[in-house]
C-alpha cells in the first residue's frame, strides 16, 4: 500500500476506526454523537465546537430510546434519533447507525449495538 502523498493528497491516511471531529453538540465520553452523515462514540467529554476523536467501529452500549414501539431484537438494524440523542429501532426520520447486538425491551435505557462501519 502507498504512503500518504501530501502534494497530490492521494494514499493511505488512517485506519479509521478511531476519527477527529468537531461536536455539533455536547456529548461526554461513551455516548453517541452523529456529525453530518458520521455516527461514533466519543472516546472524552465535550462541549459543542470542541475537537474530539470518536470510535466509528465495534460494539458498545449506547443510551436508548424507551416506551412504546422501542423493543428489537438482536441482528435488527439500529437507528440514531439525533433529536433525543439515543437508539432507537425506528427508522422514520432517523439515522442507521448499526445492528441491536442484543435482544432490547421497551423498558431498558441501553442497548448493545454493533456500529455500521460505513456512514450513517
């Protein structure tokens, strides 16, 4: 594999599962964050503008959406609500992020996702 070719820009740059991002909002270490099309984790708190790296491989437990309509079960697909900030198996007007690694009831505040190692 080529190195990085900082004249034309072109090559090898990272592994990717570790990114640097700026915080659209505040979000404290091991809760999920998504900047523009880009879900992860973040690896250290921060305040909204602040440069942060995020994990955007593996599995983690992530705080979930809760009540009516928010059970899954374990291989469905998982989505961000990037209003409430949480996990949720709904689809309609939020992000797929990864897989519910973990069946997830109505009543449980987290759930075990394995990230989708693309864009949201």
């Amino acid at each position: 594999m080529k190195g990085y070719d900082p004249s034309t820009g072109l090559g090898f740059i990272q592994d990717g599962d570790y990114v640097e991002v700026t915080l659209p909002y505040a979000r404290s270490g091991g809760q999920g964050v998504l900047v523009g099309a880009l879900f992860g984790v973040c690896v250290v708190d921060g305040a909204s503008g602040d440069v942060v790296n995020i994990h955007t491989e593996g599995v983690y437990g992530l705080e979930a959406a809760s009540g009516a309509s928010t059970d899954a079960v374990a291989g469905a697909k998982a989505y961000w609500d990037n209003t409430a900030k949480k996990i949720t198996p709904v689809a309609t007007s939020n992000s797929y992020v990864g897989v519910f690694m973990a069946a997830k009831t109505t009543s449980q505040a987290y759930a075990t996702v394995k990230l989708n190692e693309f864009v949201a």
